[in-house]
C-alpha cells in the first residue's frame, strides 16, 4: 500500500473521529439544554413522546437518524418529549428533593424520590427504579398499555400491623446503609408530597400471616413441638408469624465504605456492570442513594416483636441465603431447606419459652452467583468426580468467585430491629458470624446442623466448607479426609 494511500485513510479516521465526538458533544448538550429547562416539561405538559432518541438541534442540523415519527405515544406528556438519557449535577431545573441520610426525623431526612416522569424528573434524589428487579416487569405492564405509567398507588390500609420501634440505629448513616429505615411507614411519613403528585413508595412491607411447613406439621404430630395456641396455633400445624419485605435501597457512601472502596469506584463498577443501564451514577454523584436492580430480604418473626430490641430478651435467629433448588424443591446436593427449617423450629421453640424467633431470608440465589452459575459448577463438580477437596475450586473456575453475597451489608436488618445480641444462631458460616460481630452484635452461642439432618449427597459441601472455615463442634476435616468425602455421580439416573 502506497504512503498516500495510507495517509489519507489516517485523514479520514481523524475527520470520523472529530465528527463522532461532534455527535456525542451535541447529543450531550440536547440533553442538558432541550429537556430540563423547560417548564412546561416540568409542569408535565409536554406535547409529545417520541421513541427515537434525538431529532435535531436547534440549529436543524439533523443529530442523529432516522427523524420518523415513533408509534403514537403512549402517555402523551407523562414523559419528558426527548428521552433524557442522563441528567447532570448542577444543571439548569435540577433541583433534588433534600435527602439526608441518616436523619433521624422522617420529615428532616426527606422522601425517596426516583421517579423518571417529566413532571419529577428534576426533583428526583436518587438513582434506580422502585421496586427493585421488578421494575423491568413495571416497564413491561407500561409499554403494553395495562398500566398507566403514571398510575398512583392507592395506599389505603396498607400500614403495617404492627409496630416496629424506632431505634438509635436508624440515625447511624454508618449502621444502617442498604435500606431505608422509614421505608415502612413512607406513605405516612411523607403523605403531604405524595398528594401533592410525587411518586414515593414504600420499600418495606410488614403484615402478618399463619404458615403451615410439613417437617414441622411431622413434629407436632409425633410431639416433638408443642401446640400452644400463640406460636404453633393449632393441632394442623399453623404457625403465627409476622413478615416484613425489604427492598434494598442503598447509601452508597455507606455501601462503599463497609466495602472498603472508594464510592466513586463503586459507581464506576456499578455503571460499567450493569451495561450502562445507570448513567447518572457516574454524572451525578450529587445524588447519594441507589436503588439497585436486585433481590431484597424477608423478615419472618415469631413471638413479640417488641422484644427483639430487648437485651433481657432470648433470641434465636437464622440468616438464610436463598437456594430455591434445595429451599422449594428438595434437592439433595445441600443443606439449605434442613437447616432453614432447623432454624424455625429452634426459632419457634424459642418464641414459645418467652424469646423471640427470628428468620432473615435474603435474595442471594447460588451465593449470589446465580442458578445458571450453580447449575454450572454442579455438573463440572459431577462430571468430574465429586470431592470435597475440589469443592470450592469448581465455583471458583466458572464463576472466578467462590462466593459474591457480600455479607458486610447483611446487619442492616438487624440493626433496623434493634438487635444487639443473638443468643442462638442457627448458622455455621464464618462470614456471617464475622459480619455481625464487626456490626456490634453479640453472638452467645452458634449451633450447627444436627448429622441427622445433612443428606447424604450434600457432605462434600458440608465438609468442604467446615475444612474453608465454618463453624463445628465437631472434628475439622484435615486435607486427605476431604479427599475421600464424595459425592454421587449421575449413574442412577435412567431415562
Ligand atoms: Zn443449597
């Protein structure tokens, strides 16, 4: 190839460049100018929602292709007229509802606010959707045309049953940092702006409901728990429980910091993770709160609630990472459902001698790694011989991680029910053990799973993991032993 040749396509990157950054430049400022200084975009009177992203500027200079005219609009005016892809700090008509994490006055700490509709989008004070994961279904149900984007939930009778204290806690923007303390009570907290039009919403649900679990429906009926009429309500089995739903909503400075990284770092992990789907983490690091597209918590008590936060109080608690394989559907492979419902009974038993039973399920599928992951490395692990000894390291060739369920975050809860001691905890894991006890909060007494109740099949994870660190009161497994704790292998299986 002649030098000219090579030269002049070296000239014509450089001019695709220039122009490229010319597009992006201008699509920026459309985005900061044509949207937000508006006030009737603002008052919600935009006249029309298009779908493609940018027509022209001001100049008519066309920005971007095609300049069709989109579907009807849906909502016509409950959107801002051009898409916003991203808003900035400081930018003319961004005024943030005051937030300020860690008030202990609802009022004084101020509502969450992220809706994206044209007539809030400036006053939003966080990034993210309500609703966590579901948000994506919400945007489905909108896009169909079955709800009304603008729909306002009617909250009437929706407050919770009871009535959960006020703890010092709440006003610790260091103790509590994934999830919003007043997010039981927003639509009372904060009815004066919900009327005024602004979409705020609960992020914790409380209610109260009975529960029937056949291993324990088996143990009434053989003796081994007692009816009660209050816990175990009668000879069937039904349990009294109160249940409370948390979404996460997340304090990033907090969250970064019980990480120990930088908040800045974490909004650029965040964004780059997530395929972008969250620009303004990283153009307005003005806004501190995010609520992430990811699973929450659900808090199951038995007894009185109002003596949790009572140090004179026994407590027995379980923390739970979801595994809908082994919780719902019985698989063998682990411990999860035998030693949840191990949990309840102990929490129940305690419930019924005067304490108080605690059950803290959290979203966190596969050690948060996910089923198709776990899915994954169960048949690496099958496939190629089922030891104990190579346990971890199979989760660690396909996933990188052993493990992402990140446990720092996971005393907040307590914290939010002002839970200083536990006396029993129905748990063998080290890092939730560490997690609590970095928190403030005591652990008397840690109880494994009875042998009894471990299937045969999940012993390589129980060893492997007593080997990695868990707590036991029995013997430590040494190298060679987990060598010779196996797993089945898939021969019975005939089709
Ligand atoms: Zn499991």
């Amino acid at each position: 190839m002649s030098e000219s040749v090579l030269s002049q396509i070296l000239v014509t990157l450089a001019d695709l460049k220039a122009s490229q950054q010319l597009l992006s430049d201008k699509v920026d400022k459309m985005q900061v100018d044509a949207v937000l200084s508006k006030d009737d975009h603002l008052l919600g009177k935009a006249s029309h929602y298009h779908n493609c992203a940018v027509h022209s500027d001001s100049d008519g200079d066309t920005v971007v292709s095609p300049p069709y005219e989109a579907e009807p609009a849906l909502h016509p005016g409950i959107y801002t007229d051009k898409p916003v892809l991203t808003t900035y700090a400081g930018q003319k008509g961004v005024k943030p509802t005051k937030l300020n994490w860690g008030e202990a006055d609802p009022k004084a700490r101020g509502p969450i606010v992220v809706s994206h509709l044209a007539n809030q989008i400036n006053v939003r004070n966080a990034v993210g959707a309500y609703g966590g994961p579901y948000s994506i279904y919400r945007s489905l149900a909108v896009a169909m045309g079955d709800l009304p984007a603008d729909h306002k939930p009617n909250f009437e009778s929706t407050q919770p049953p009871i009535k959960i204290q006020q703890q010092p806690q709440w006003a610790d923007a260091s103790k509590i940092v994934s999830l919003d303390p007043f997010g039981h009570l927003t639509s009372e907290y904060y009815k004066d702006e919900i009327k005024k039009g602004l979409d705020i919403r609960p992020t914790i649900a409380i209610t109260r409901a009975h529960m029937i679990v056949p291993e324990l429906q088996a143990e009434i009926k053989s003796g081994g728990m007692r009816v009660d009429g209050k816990v175990i309500v009668n000879e069937t089995g039904e349990l009294n429980v109160h249940k409370a739903a948390v979404d996460p909503v997340w304090f990033l400075p907090g969250v970064a910091s019980r990480l120990n990284v930088e908040e800045d770092h974490l909004r650029r992990s965040l964004f780059e993770n997530t395929g972008g789907m969250y620009p303004e983490l990283i153009t307005r690091p003005d806004l501190k709160v995010f609520l992430p597209p990811i699973g929450g918590l659900t808090v199951y008590i038995f007894g009185n609630h109002e003596l949790l936060s009572d140090p004179n109080t026994r407590l027995t608690v379980r923390v739970h990472d979801e595994c809908n394989g082994s919780d719902v559907f019985g698989s063998d492979i682990c411990t999860c459902r035998p030693y949840l419902v191990y949990g309840m009974k102990e929490s129940i038993k305690e419930a019924q001698n005067g304490g108080v039973g605690l059950i803290v399920y959290f979203r966190k599928e596969g050690r948060a790694l996910g089923e198709v992951t776990k899915y994954l490395v169960y048949n690496a692990r099958k496939r190629e011989g089922d030891s104990a000894s190579k346990y971890f390291q199979r989760t660690q060739d396909v996933a990188g991680v052993k493990d992402m369920r990140f446990q720092a975050l996971m005393p907040d809860v307590f914290h939010w029910l002002g839970v200083t001691k536990i006396d029993r905890f129905m748990s063998m894991s080290n890092m939730k053990h560490d997690a609590l006890i970095d928190a403030g909060i005591k652990i008397l007494e840690r109880v494994p799973i009875p042998d009894e109740l471990i299937p045969p099949d999940s012993k390589v994870e129980m060893d492997a993991k007593i080997a990695a660190g868990y707590f036991t009161t029995g013997a430590i497994p040494r190298e060679e032993d987990l060598c010779r704790t196996l797993g089945r292998g898939w021969d019975d299986f005939r089709m």
